[in-house]
C-alpha cells in the first residue's frame, strides 16, 4: 500500500506542475462568444416602474453582485445561434438582437440557436442542433474528430508518467527484481505510445478519410428530360397508358452476363458506335459488344446539337445519375415508359441545362429508334446498369 501511496504522490505533483502550463481552449473558431469564460447575457431586476421585469444587457460578472445582495433575480446567458431574416441568414448572434430585428414591420424570419456540449472539447465549441436546425448536416464528426487528438494527447501524457514512474522505480530500489520491474514499465510505455502514434501514422498516410468520423454522403439527384425534348417524346416512346408500367425480357446474353458478373466493378468507360449500332462496355482491355439504337433523326456532330432535335449527340460525356426499376416494374419519366433502366448520359445544351438523354430500354425489350437517346435491350440493361456508375466515361461516336 505504501508503494501505490508513493505513486499516487507522484502523479498528483506532476498534475500540479503540468496544470498549470496545460491550457484546453474550449473557444469555437465559429463563435467563440457561445463558450466564453464570462458570457453576456440578461440580469433580470424584477418588476420595473412599468409593472413589467427590468432586463439589462450585461455580462454574467456584472451581474453577480446584484444577485448576492438581492437586487437582482437571475441571469440568463444568451443564445446564440442563426438569425434568418427575409431569407438573409446572419450566424453567431443572440436570440434577443434576432427577435428585436424580427418586430421590425417587414421583417419575418426565425431563429435557430446553437447546441452547445456540456463539456467542451478543443476546437469543437458549440454545435448545430441537428432536432431544429434540419439544414444543417449532423455535427457528431465535429465532436469524434477531436476526440482522436484527445486520445492522442492521453496517451502520451500517461506514457511520460509510466516513464517517470519506472524511472523512479529503478533509480530508487536496490532490489534485482525492481529494476527489472522499472524497466518493463518503461518498456510497456514506449511501446503504448509507438502503437498509438503509429496507428494514427499508418492510417493517415493510407487515407486520411480514413481518420474522418463525419462521412460526407452526396445527394442521389434524378435528371429529367427539358420541355423541348419531352415534347417530342411521344414520337418514339409509349406512354404507360398504351403500355403499362411492366417490362418484357428475353434470354439473357451469355457473354454480357459474364461481363457483369467479373467485371461490372472496374467498368471504365462505353464506347457508342452510331454507325454499326453498337455499345462496348469496357474494363480495361475486357469488353462486351451490345446492340444498341439511336435518335430517329441520326445524330448531331459536335456543336450542332439542339433541345428536341431528335439527334443523339457525339462526343465525350460523364454518366450521371441513373433509375433501375425493379420486381418487373419499368422506369417511368413523364408518363414514359423506359423500360429496365434508365441511365443519365449527362448531356447539356448551350445553357449548360442537363438534356436528360440517357441510356434505356422500352416496354416491350425492342431497339427502335429513340428520341436522342441510346436504347438497349431490358436484358442488357438489367445486366449492365448496376455497372454504369457516376463519371463513368461514355464516347459517342
């Protein structure tokens, strides 16, 4: 009990000693008055002249003295949070200017305030309520994020004390046995803070996403066709009035099934022949030949391509988004029915406005001609769209 007694004396010294060179800053970068060691906020007097409670704009030291000898009631800290004003949002101010801005005649808008940790970490500082503040993405990786430095930070402080305390151990005992103990304790520490340090190394120089506890998950976004060329839709394509919202098919391909099935992960880019009707999708040298079909009006060169024009256009372009139907029901868009998929090209017209051309198949797993799109057999297209991912590179030629 003694020896644990010496122990204990010595991490309570160096507490002392390390406390006070040691300073946490609790302060956010984003809105540093939310954490201050002395807020302001409202020192309520009580009932006024006027019947009604006497506030004063103060900081919670002012107050204090009103307080013990009566003459106040309470203080209450201000609110911080995001004032929103005629559409204007204005960050990091008080519940009491917002609402005073908001009694303006004209003036509508609210108020969302800050959530603020109980107990701080460094450079986290208040958070965005996620419960009232829906705009706002979840704030937990602005609070794990630190947390990795934190541990960090343990980690090497428990480490100097173990060194301390084995060097002590071996310094002070004249017993083999002791010594012996000093340096395995100093041993276990170093080797605690080269597997702390080294994990955090590692991991960062694989990826430093890696070490990123707030994911950033993009947005799924559906392009639809424009209105010219969604006027000219029905010159090529059935409505599901005429059609229905199901899809035929036939026997799949043998060799397209195999493709997708050993290489629809590395699937790097489409090659569209116009002129032999055809599609090669490709992963590295493998690839696959389809059947394809496309606009009833041949294709428009470089430049040339307009709204509603009924051409496919050549040149390079990036997949975008893309709709898979399911359990035999079609992709339907506008009262269209597009069959088993259908896949935005991400072709844009002079304005830089998504066209919505893309590749898809019909009701009835047919390849006439489209209305500026690529048409694909339902089998081939069941087969392949879950290989068709975002930014893929398709080459229309």
């Amino acid at each position: 009990m003694k020896k644990f007694k010496f122990y204990i004396l010595i991490l309570i010294a160096l507490v002392g000693l390390l406390g006070s060179t040691v300073r946490i800053d609790a302060q956010s970068s984003f809105c540093p008055q939310a954490t201050q060691s002395d807020p302001t906020g409202q020192c309520d007097y009580g009932p006024g002249a006027n019947g009604q409670d006497y506030i004063e704009n103060t900081t919670e030291s002012d107050c204090a003295p009103q307080l013990a000898t009566g003459d106040a009631k309470s203080f209450t800290p201000d609110t911080y949070g995001d004032c929103t004003i005629n559409g204007a949002t204005q960050q990091c101010t008080t519940r009491a200017s917002c609402d005073q801005s908001l009694q303006t005649p004209g003036n509508n808008g609210s108020f969302t305030g800050y959530y603020n940790l109980l107990a701080p970490l460094p450079q986290v500082g208040p958070l965005f309520d996620a419960n009232t503040n829906t705009a706002q993405p979840n704030s937990l990786g602005r609070y794990l994020n630190p947390m990795i430095t934190v541990f960090i930070g343990i980690c090497g402080v428990l480490a100097v004390i173990m060194i301390l305390m084995g060097g002590i151990e071996y310094m002070t005992s004249e017993l083999v046995s002791s010594k012996e103990a000093g340096k395995e304790r100093i041993r276990n520490a170093l080797f605690g803070l080269i597997l702390a340090l080294g994990a955090w190394t590692i991991l960062h120089t694989i990826n430093p996403d890696i070490l990123n506890s707030d994911p950033s998950i993009p947005n799924a976004n559906i392009t639809t066709m424009d209105a010219a060329d969604q006027a000219t839709l029905a010159n090529s394509e059935q409505t599901t009035s005429s059609v229905g919202t199901g899809y035929k098919t036939n026997a799949p391909d043998a060799g397209v099934a195999a493709f997708a099935q050993n290489n629809c992960s590395s699937l790097s880019s489409i090659g569209v022949d116009t002129t032999n009707q055809t599609a090669a999708f490709c992963a590295g040298l493998t690839c696959v030949t389809v059947p394809i079909n496309i606009g009833y009006k041949g294709v428009a060169q470089p430049g040339t391509a307009t709204d509603g024009d009924a051409k496919t256009p050549v040149g390079t372009y990036k997949l975008g988004s893309k709709t898979v139907g399911s359990n035999g029901s079609a992709v339907i868009s506008n009262g269209y029915n597009f069959g088993a998929a259908f896949v935005n090209i991400g072709v844009t017209d002079s304005n830089g406005v998504n066209r919505g051309i893309g590749f898809h198949g019909n009701a009835g797993d047919t390849l006439g001609t489209t209305n500026g799109c690529v048409r694909m057999t339902n089998d081939d297209l069941a087969l392949l769209a879950p290989c068709m991912q975002q930014g893929t590179t398709v080459v229309i030629q």
